[in-house]
C-alpha cells in the first residue's frame, strides 16, 4: 500500500491559516489536492492534520472531497505521521507538505517507481536540491519510518519527519533523486504573503484554460514573464527547518 500523507494545519506562525487561503475561489489545499490525486502510482491519500480545533476546517474539507483524514498531535509531526501510516497500513509513504500548491504527480510518479525499483530506505530530493522549493518529496518504507518514530529524540527529528532517517545516512539506504538542469533557485512554496502572491499568478494564467498544467508549463511561463520569480525571491529556503536545528533540544 503506497500512501500520499499530506500535513496540514491552520496554526502556520509564518501565515496562518494559509491552507485555506482562497485562489481563484478554491482553498488552496484543495487544489493541491487534485495535483496529488492525478499521481498514477498512489493508493490512497490521508491529510494529517492535528487535533487542534482551528482544524476541523481542515476535517470538514476533507469530508466534502471524500478524502481520507487523520488527526494528531501538533507539535511531534513524526507521530502524527507514524500513526497516519500505521492506521492505514502504509508500506510506503509519500511525504507531502500542505504549503506546496504546485505539488507535481508526475515526480510523485517518478520517485515511488524509483523507490520501487530499488532496495532503498528512503528517496527523496531534499537533501540535495536541484528543484524548485515546493517540489520537495520524501518517499519513505514504513519500516524507516517507525524506526524514525521509535528512535528519534530532538527536537527537531520531531517536528519534520525525515531529519532522523537523513542525519543517520550510514543506517538508512537513501536515493538523491535530482534533475538535470538545477531549479533550485526558484520558490514556489508558500509561507509568506509573497509567495501566496507568486502562486495566485501562476494559477491565474495556467489554471483556468488547463487544469492539469505541468511543471513545465511553470516553468515556460515564468520563461515568459521572469518578473513573476521576483515576487517572493528574497527568502531563504528551508527557513522554518533551519530554525528548528537552530533551536534543537532533546525531547
């Protein structure tokens, strides 16, 4: 069984209540949802969110897409995720986060085969980026994971999921899976009011004539009219992760 688990809450300290936030009259999670559910490859798709009542906004959108919802704990993201998993009886996991509305299922696609193929613990492109942030993907084994869960204990490994599994290389056989040509340059994430901007553009000009637009529909857009990647290019990738390491502690 190959699970998609999508975290997402309101509580965001950046831009709360950003996974609702309206683009072209749709929450943008919902949206990212219908990129997730066009991957061939997934068998089902679980948002795990947390038992907070801020997110039973959350639950009840799910609900009216008839989509699979699991609440946890807020703050150790790495037992809501082990939980999720067990509950629905992952063999593997896609790692998917709620502020990526530009999610692509073909990559998605591309790394469980990859994943598939080979006798691996974890793929991921992450720890060497070479695509937009935004397009960031962890496929995990359950087994991975739950040794993640029973194991890790900072803080950080906490909060993020994969930290414990990719600062424990030597233990865990791991694929970098990269592209080409580097992209990484490009955010197309959202924790800032900017970035809700840049996706709100790229949505306008792609979405109504095709809903199924690719990556590379973005990318020959923003080819097209490079003042859109200007819009929230001053922030640093991985902030929220590189502060959670700042600030590590032992739990």
């Amino acid at each position: 069984m190959i699970v998609a688990i999508l975290q997402a809450r309101m509580g965001s300290s950046r831009l709360p209540g950003k996974v609702m936030m309206s683009i072209l009259g749709k929450p943008m999670l919902e949206l990212q949802i219908e990129r997730i559910t066009r991957a061939n490859l997934i068998d089902k798709l679980v948002i795990a969110t947390t038992l907070n009542s801020l997110d039973d906004v959350i639950e009840q959108l799910c609900i009216s897409l008839d989509i699979e919802c699991f609440r946890g704990s807020e703050e150790d993201l790495l037992d809501r995720y082990y939980k999720s998993a067990k509950l629905f009886e992952a063999d593997y996991i896609v790692r998917l986060t709620g502020d990526d509305p530009l999610t692509d299922p073909n990559l998605i696609d591309d790394m469980i085969s990859k994943m598939k193929s080979g006798n691996f613990d974890a793929v991921t492109n992450t720890i060497y980026p070479t695509y937009p942030e935004g397009l960031d993907l962890s496929v995990l084994t359950f087994n991975a994971l739950s040794r993640a869960w029973s194991e890790a204990d900072l803080q950080s490994q906490r909060e993020h999921v994969t930290p414990y599994i990719f600062d424990n290389s030597a233990e865990f056989r791991t694929f970098h899976y990269k592209q080409n040509v580097d992209k990484s340059s490009l955010r197309w994430t959202v924790d800032y009011k900017e970035d809700l901007i840049f996706i709100e553009e790229i949505y306008k000009d792609l979405y109504p004539s095709n809903k199924v637009f690719s990556t590379d529909d973005v990318y020959r857009l923003l080819e097209k009219e490079p003042s859109l990647v200007k819009i929230n290019s001053n922030f640093i990738r991985n902030s929220g992760l590189l502060k959670s390491i700042k600030n590590d502690k032992k739990v």
